[in-house]
C-alpha cells in the first residue's frame, strides 16, 4: 500500500473511531475540507478510492488548425454557409467538431461580414406541427438533375426523412419509395401528404397506403406552403449535399445514405431547438403509436380512392359525405 493512502486510511480510521470531525483535523495537521473529501471517496469507493486522481482536464480544447480555419473560410466564402451550418459541415466533411462560438470569432477575425439574405415580401402563413411522430408525413420529388429526382418523405414532427433517387418520376419509382420508407422510417405512419403530382395517384399506390391504414392527403394545387418541411428540406438537400459531390459520380446514392444518416442523428436543427431528428423521436417514443394502434384508428368507410383533379376531388368528398 502506498504511504500517501496508507495515510489517508489512518485518518478515516481515527474519524470512525471518535466521530469527532475537529479533533481529527487537529490531530493529523489537515483541513475539514480535505478530510470530507477522503471520507466520502472512502465510502463510494473504498481503499481504491484513496489514490490520487490524474488532475488533467478530462475534456481538452480541440486544438485549432490552419488547416482548419482554410476549410471554413473556404464553406463561408464559396457556399455562404451561415455559422450553425459551418459547424454541421465541419464534422460532416472534415469530421471536426467545433462551437459555434469558435466559428464565429474565427470569422470575425478575418473579416468576414455577415450574410445578407434577401427576403421578398411574403404572405403571412399559420405554422403548424404535428404532436407525435408519424402523424403526418411530407412526400415529394424534386429534380436534381436530367434524368435524376429524388424522392423525399419527412416527419412533420421530428424532421426525421427517407431519401431515394430514381432515373424517372414514376409511379412504380413512388411505390418503391413508400416501401423504403415504411423500413426506414422508426415509426408507424399514420398519413401521407403530397402534391398533386401523378406519380402519387396511381391506384396501386394508394391501394397500397390503405392495406398499411395509412391516409392519403393530397394538398391542394399551387400550395407549396401546405407542403413546406419538404419544400425546406429539398433546399438544404441541394445547398448543403448537391453542392459537395459530383452529380455523375456511381456512388452518389451511397453518399446520399451517408447524408441522410448525418441529417437524421447529428445534424442539429434551429426548429427543434438545437436537436437532431432521432432526438426528438427517442423523446416522444412514449407517445408515438404502435402499428396496431394505427390500425384501430384507421376508419376505412372514411377513406377512398382520390383523383388528381381537385375540384373533382371535392365534389366526390360531397358525394361520399352524402352516401
């Protein structure tokens, strides 16, 4: 035994024999302080617990770079990335984690101003959010390229999102997707909202929604805002993905993967306050319905087949209604 806990045991031991804090200290030339400090070790840990601890800092400033600093001058001044975006790509592409505060002086130290974002006037809309996860979620199919759309399902809840691509807009390509979706997504879906494009109202695909007792809700034309967590996520997709790889390259659909998985467990999020998709999922997990719930709640008289034109869409509502 050490004579460093050799000793500190013969104070312990004096402690528990009188139960008198003062004279201990008096006696052995030592602090209240110090005493309770090796007591209480004594008790959690025992005689291990009596061994001098390393006073190294456990958590150590990552260390600054040049390297570094080029990397996010370079995401400023070529993408315009904002300093929360900075971070997120960072980690993503460099596998380097920084504050945002040290982005932020970093940027300020080389003068770098700050962006000036555009905003034309635009209508005042009523935001929404569902309470749960899988209570509603967005689908759409945005074209990256010729001869290349990606396929896009996210939770209205927590932000958590599918992505596929495919060479058409079609709607087999839009029952393949469900079908990724419905593995992937961690939760059972209760509805599915899109546009009202034709690759979403082919009947197999709607059939396919009703076996899984999942409603289809179709917005309105000319309704982007109805659609907008899709719209949103599409965007950062192509500012914050597209921008980083090569449209031609043969992996880009494993690369897609790899970005989907970073948005859904790392990538923070202003609107969830800071937190990524899966946390927000974990956090609600208690609230979330099981598939079977679903299936109870399901009303089938309710449902039926939707047409793509609206108007004749709402007169067969009436219809229904009527019957």
């Amino acid at each position: 035994m050490e004579s460093d806990v050799k000793k500190r045991l013969g104070w312990i031991k004096l402690y528990e024999s009188t139960a008198n804090l003062g004279f201990v200290c008096r006696r052995c030339g030592i602090s209240r302080p110090t005493l309770r400090k090796w007591v209480q070790r004594y008790r959690q840990l025992g005689v291990a617990g009596l061994s001098e601890h390393s006073r190294r800092p456990q958590r150590i400033k990552t260390k600054i770079t040049p390297e570094d600093i080029s990397n996010i001058l370079i995401l400023r001044k070529s993408r315009k990335l904002g300093h929360r975006s900075i971070v997120s790509e960072m980690k993503r592409l460099h596998g380097r984690s920084f504050s945002t505060a040290t982005i932020q002086k970093i940027l300020e130290r080389h003068n770098c101003k700050y962006l000036k974002i555009k905003r034309g006037y635009r209508k005042k809309v009523n935001r929404y959010s569902r309470p749960v996860p899988g209570d509603r979620v967005q689908m759409d199919v945005c074209k990256i390229a010729p001869g290349l759309y990606q396929y896009t399902a996210i939770d209205d809840c927590s932000r958590f999102k599918v992505l596929a691509l495919y060479p058409r807009r079609t709607a087999a390509n839009t029952l393949r997707f469900l079908e990724l979706v419905l593995e992937q997504m961690p939760f059972p879906i209760q509805r599915i909202q899109t546009d009202r494009g034709n690759e979403f109202f082919a009947e197999k695909f709607q059939k396919t929604l009703m076996d899984y007792s999942i409603k289809f809700r179709p917005v309105k034309p000319r309704s982007p805002h109805l659609n907008g967590k899709v719209e949103r996520s599409q965007r950062t997709d192509l500012d914050e993905f597209y921008s980083t790889v090569d449209l031609k390259d043969p992996e880009l659909p494993d690369l897609l993967s790899q970005w989907q998985f970073h948005y859904n467990w790392f990538r923070a999020h202003s609107s969830l306050s800071g937190k990524a998709p899966i946390d927000v999922v974990n956090s609600l997990s208690d609230k979330t319905p099981f598939w079977d719930e679903v299936g109870e709640m399901y009303d089938e008289s309710k449902e039926r087949l939707r047409v793509q034109n609206y108007r004749l869409d709402l007169q067969l509502n009436g219809v229904k209604r009527c019957l």
